[in-house]
C-alpha cells in the first residue's frame, strides 16, 4: 500500500520536471530560430538603403516636376 501512496506523489513530481524540461527546450529552440532569421539581416539592411536612395531619386524628380507644372499653372493664369 505505501509503494501506491508514493506513486501518487512521484507521477506529478515527474510531470512538473517533464513540463518544466520541455519549456526550457522549446525557448531555447525558439531562440536559435531567432538567431537564424537575424542572420539574413545584413542582407536586407543593404536592400533598405538601395531602396531609400531610389526613393530620394524619385522625390527630387517629383519635386522638380512639381516646380515645372507650377510654372505652366502660372502661365496659364496669365493668359486672359
């Protein structure tokens, strides 16, 4: 009768060590999963300063464009 006893008492002994041991494991796996995403990094830095100088290029034309349409506007409202 005490080996039921202490079987009652070692099942969630070994449950919580179990549950603890596999929430160690699964952080850990999910840190290397992180570590292996941040690696790609580097590489997608350099894509977002291409982008940003395409972008710069792109507002320069846009602002120059918009000084010309200003311009045309102007002399439109000139005319009588």
């Amino acid at each position: 009768m005490d080996w039921w006893n202490s079987l009652y008492v070692l099942v969630p002994v070994v449950a919580i060590a179990g549950g603890i041991t596999y929430s160690i494991m699964k952080a850990k796996y999910r840190a290397m999963e992180r570590t292996a995403e941040l690696s790609g990094a580097s590489d997608l830095k350099a894509v977002v300063e291409q982008n940003t100088a395409v972008n710069r290029q792109l507002l320069e034309k846009l602002e120059g464009l918009e000084g010309r349409l200003a311009n045309v506007e102007k002399t439109l409202n000139e005319i009588p």
